[in-house]
C-alpha cells in the first residue's frame, strides 16, 4: 500500500486507524512526508509513540486521538490518506470514504490495505481453515485475548464481504470522488490493496 502514495516535496500524508504506527513509520520512510497517525484507541497511540520515537522519526510523524468517520481536520488537509483495516469497523462505509477524501487535496491518492477472501476455491477452503481453526488455536496457545482476536477475524472479514463484495466497495471509492480506482489482490487471495485519485474539481461548471 505504501508504495502507491505519491506525496510532492515536503507534503502532508494522514494515516487513519494507524494503530501502533506501523504504516505511519513506513510511510514516513519512504515518503519524506510529515505524517499525522490518527486512531480511536488510545493504549495502541501510545504504543505508536513509542515506536516513531525509537525509529527516530517523532519529528516527522504526530498523532490524534480520533474516528476515521468524522475527521478533526479542514477539507483538502492531506497530500495523501491511508487507511488500513477500517471499513470492517464502521457503520457506514461509503460515508466513511466520503469523509476520508474529504480531506484529501485534489490530485491526492487515497489508499487501503484490507484483508480480502480468496477467489480460487482451494485458497479459499485453506484460508477458511486458517481463519476459523488456526487463528483461534494460535490465539490460545499466547492468551485469553488473543484467542478472541483470533476467533473474531475469519467471520468479520467473510461477513463484510458479504455485505460489501469488492466490486460494491470500487462503486463507493468512486461515489466519493476517486477515480482510477485500482486493486491489487495479494497474499494467495488473502489480502487486498485499493488505491486511487481523488478528482480535480470541474471548472467548466
């Protein structure tokens, strides 16, 4: 996902459900950018702000306590937004878009990095095994909380797709204002990048 974002010279990247700033660091590294990592959870920011600070990078990349559906910043704030494991969590998910290209520039890319169910149906009924046998059992064998991650993650994903197949997803990137919405399925089927350009605004009108 990071190696779509197109940042100019000393531009501003935001980085939603950043969670413990992993993608905020990369993107940092990579980019050049000042990033802003915003997530809901405040136990994980801490966590990020720990990890910038060993990276080196606390001068570059700040944090906000927020929710991806209503944003704290003015329109057209960011070069660039991510986002990375969200719409699963919110409610409406095409407001969610809206508001995140919301706060993109025109010309800016918007991009996501989401789990995904694979197509072939080998993959498929291995992923599934994976998801609703291997995970939990992991999950305990660490502890309480992970077995419950574990057990949670293989029907979230199945169940958003199908409230959401992807090609519903491309329609609300577009509804939103990005265009040359692409994707890029990885992982064996079990992993989705999606990326985009939010439109320049139409002058003839």
């Amino acid at each position: 996902m990071v190696s779509r974002v197109r940042v100019p010279p000393g531009g501003r990247v935001l980085d939603v459900a950043t969670g413990t700033a992993a993608v905020a660091v990369a993107l940092a590294a990579r980019t050049g950018a000042a990033v802003v990592g915003l997530d809901q959870s405040e136990p994980m920011l801490r966590t990020g702000v720990a990890r910038v600070k060993a990276a080196g990078l606390a001068s570059r990349i700040g944090f906000v306590l927020g929710q991806g559906q209503e944003l704290p910043f003015a329109g057209g704030s960011f070069d660039a937004v991510t986002f990375t494991y969200l719409l699963r969590y919110v409610d409406d998910p095409a407001a969610t878009l809206a508001e995140l290209a919301r706060v993109l520039r025109p010309g800016g890319t918007l991009a996501n990095l989401e789990f995904h169910v694979p197509t072939n149906a080998l993959w498929r009924g291995l992923w599934w095994l994976y998801t609703r046998l291997g995970l939990p059992v992991a999950g305990r064998v660490v502890s309480r909380p992970w077995y419950e991650v574990g057990k949670f993650l293989g029907p979230s994903i199945s169940g958003f797709y199908r409230r959401h197949p992807l090609e519903d997803q491309l329609v609300m990137w577009r509804a939103a204002g990005i265009s040359n919405v692409q994707t890029r399925v990885m992982s064996l089927g079990g992993g989705l990048v999606v990326w985009g350009t939010k439109q320049e605004p139409d002058r003839g009108r």
